[in-house]
C-alpha cells in the first residue's frame, strides 16, 4: 500500500500491525521481503507492532486479513463508531464475500498467492478514494 500511496501521491499514513505480539519489533518473514524484492518494493523498513485500541484514534480505516483477525480487533473496539472503521481487506477486491487472506507462514508459495490478493485489494482502495 505504501508503494500505492507513494506512486499516486496521496497524503495518506499507513500502518501494519498484527493482532498478538509474536513477532513484534522483528522484520516481515523473509519470505515476504522475497516477494515483495521480486516486485521492486522494499520492506525491510517495516518491524512488527500489535494492534492497539489507540490505532482506533490514529486511524479512519483499519483492514484485517481475515475473520479471526476481525474478530480480535472488534472486540478491542469501545464505540460503534470505532466498529465502523474496521472492514475485511479482501472485501475491497471482493465486495461482500468476507474473503480471507490465507496465512502463508506455513508453506512454500503462499507469499506469491498473499502478495497478488492484497495487490489487488490496494488497488481497489486506491481506486475508491
């Protein structure tokens, strides 16, 4: 998404942030920066953080990859308001089919399959600005 923002010059702040601290403060999967690399984006300026329910002040909009993920930021939320801004990332490429980006942590080719769905799903975000 920053690649995005940057290449469409929009003034708009992203975050990444999981919903459990595993792997907080450590790099993406290196997996990860391999295919990112492959698409001339570098992400090795990206650490791990987890999802606070400060992120519902600092932020309009708030994606999660899949319905657990929803589930555990929802349940961080305090205001209908705060539920408001949380939709399913996937939704955006994909209206209403509550679609879920798969884990690719376990496996050989998941990254390629994760980075094309969330490709897709940026570029709908953009295009709907």
């Amino acid at each position: 998404m920053k690649e995005k923002i940057k290449h469409n010059n929009l003034d708009w702040e992203v975050d990444s942030a999981g919903t459990g601290a595993w792997h907080a403060g450590e790099l993406p999967d290196p997996r990860s920066i391999k295919v990112a690399k492959l698409n001339n984006i570098d992400i090795t300026d990206q650490r791990a953080r987890q999802f606070c329910a400060s992120d519902f002040n600092d932020f309009d909009l708030i994606l999660a990859m899949d319905s657990s993920n929803y589930q555990n930021i929802i349940r961080l939320a305090s205001t209908s308001e705060q539920e408001k801004k949380v939709k399913m990332i996937m939704n955006f490429a994909s209206p209403g089919r509550n679609v879920n980006v798969p884990d690719p942590y376990y496996g050989d080719n998941g990254f390629d399959q994760v980075f094309n769905m969330l490709n897709e799903a940026c570029e709908a975000i953009i295009l709907a600005k």
